[in-house]
C-alpha cells in the first residue's frame, strides 16, 4: 500500500513516500510561511524525481489536520483532498498532536503533545501507547486519553493533575509513572510545566519532537486498514480557536460605520466561513 503523507501544521513542513515495509523518500523542512508555495514543488520532487514515480501510483493520502497554523493546516489538508478526489485514492487524516505523540510511542506512560497555540494558550491532548504482538512483530496502539485541550500551562497542569489516576494509575500502587512532555514549545512554556508538575514530567527537547511525515503514514496505513477512510470532501482542519479576521482599516472609510445587526451577522458568517474552509 503506496501511501503518500503530508503535514505543513505549523512552520515545519514534512512529506513522505511509504509503504508498510519501506521508506521510499521523505522530506522534512522549515516551511516558514510558504505553504502553499513549497508544498506542491516538494510533492513533485519527491514522488517522480526522487523515487521515479507517479501520483498515479499512489494507493491513498493521509494528512495530518491540526490543530497548528491556521493557514499551513489548511494548505496541506485542501491539497490531500484535492489529490484524493481527483485520484480516486482514499484519504486519511490525522490529528497533528496524535503524530508527535506517536514519535514517543514506546514510553509506557502517558504522553502529553503540546504546540504553543499563541496568546500564552497551548494546544495538547494527551495519549497512551499499547503494545500488541502479532506473529513476533510489535506494534503500537493510540489510545487518545483526553480531549484535545487549548488551555494555558497551569490550566492544563491541573487538567492532567485531575485526570492521572484514572489515565495511568496502577491498583495497589500509590505512584503513577511521570508523564512526558513533548512537541513545539518554548523554554518558557517548558519551565512552567515542569514547575508546575513538581518533578513528575520528563520532556523531549524540540528537535527530538520534529514531527515526521513517515509516522503520519504508519498511522494512515493503520487508519486504512481499519477502514477509517475520510470523506474527500468533508475532512475538515481541526481549529480550535476561531481565526484572527479584522477589518482592514485602509477601507474602513470606504466601507463606513457599521450601523446596524445586518453587518455583525455577516461578519459571523465570515469568521464561520473560515473555521470551515
């Protein structure tokens, strides 16, 4: 199963070329703000120059949906979808937090992934990995032990607090196993978790966190072997903050005053517009 993998979630960018036995290319990069401008190009060059290739040749997509840069999120999602219907190949997507959990697959207690969210917000959810052995091979099960969460570090510190009895406790035992931290944060953010946690957290620095487009596409070789396939035109980014839309304050004089309900209900309509697309 040829399974092409994409994730421009935030300013890193990956893309890969799989199958269930082997890696044929990946490429993993500082995107910036050049989504829409790079991702296209590094598809191009990796599937036919680099592994001598087709799109043609693909057996499905899978796309990593946030939560992240609003508009990276959407550029890699609009384009699985595009490549998806027009391929007539099924479409898979993943949760961006659920990718860098996975890359810590074999720690045995919870992991929390966390990407800062702005506004001294994080996005995070919390994960546990369960080993199954099947004909001597092994292999690792999501388990998605929270909601996803955009909540400041201290609120979250005691969302995980409240929860981690019941997530990783052990019958008999009084301790639970400390829960690791990992994905894109600050030094800020990584010392007040780690204050506030009081010695119960462990933390993978950033660059161990780079996400990779190859673990996207073991988890989408598991989605599709389950049969969780996405609906080409329904997959949708996961926002879980409204986008920040303002009105340009060049054409305020053209525009005028808003005087009235008609222009705050098409101002809504807006906003609600670009959580969808």
């Amino acid at each position: 199963m040829l399974l092409l993998a994409l994730d421009t979630s935030t300013r890193q960018a990956s893309v890969a070329l799989c199958d269930e036995q082997m890696l044929y290319g990946e490429y993993t990069w500082q995107i910036g703000n050049n989504h829409s401008v790079e991702l296209l190009e590094r598809i191009q060059r990796l599937v036919v120059v680099d592994c001598g290739s087709s799109l043609q040749a693909i057996d499905g997509v899978t796309v990593a949906t946030g939560p992240g840069s609003f508009n990276g999120v959407r550029v890699a999602v609009a384009t699985a979808k595009a490549l998806a219907f027009a391929l007539q190949k099924p479409l898979v997507g993943v949760s961006t937090l659920e990718i860098i959990a996975a890359q810590h697959d074999k720690w045995r207690g919870p992991v929390c992934s966390i990407l800062e969210a702005g506004r001294s917000e994080l996005f995070g959810a919390c994960y546990l990995f369960d080993e199954v052995a099947n004909d001597g091979m092994i292999t690792y099960l999501t388990r998605q032990l929270s909601e996803y969460l955009m909540l400041s570090p201290q609120q979250l510190v005691a969302h995980i607090r409240e929860h981690m009895d019941q997530w990783a406790g052990v019958p008999g035992k009084r301790q639970v196993p400390p829960i690791l931290f990992c994905g894109e944060m600050s030094e800020t953010t990584r010392q007040v978790l780690n204050e506030q946690m009081q010695g119960k957290s462990l933390f993978i620095d950033n660059l161990q966190s780079i996400r990779r487009a190859s673990t996207l596409a073991l988890l989408g070789i598991q989605r599709l072997n389950e049969g969780k396939i996405e609906d080409s035109m329904l997959l949708e980014p996961l926002y879980l903050r409204r986008p920040s839309i303002t009105t340009s304050t060049r054409k305020q004089p053209l525009l005028g005053q808003k005087t009235d309900q008609s222009s705050d209900l098409s101002q809504t309509e807006r906003e609600e517009g670009a959580l969808r697309h």
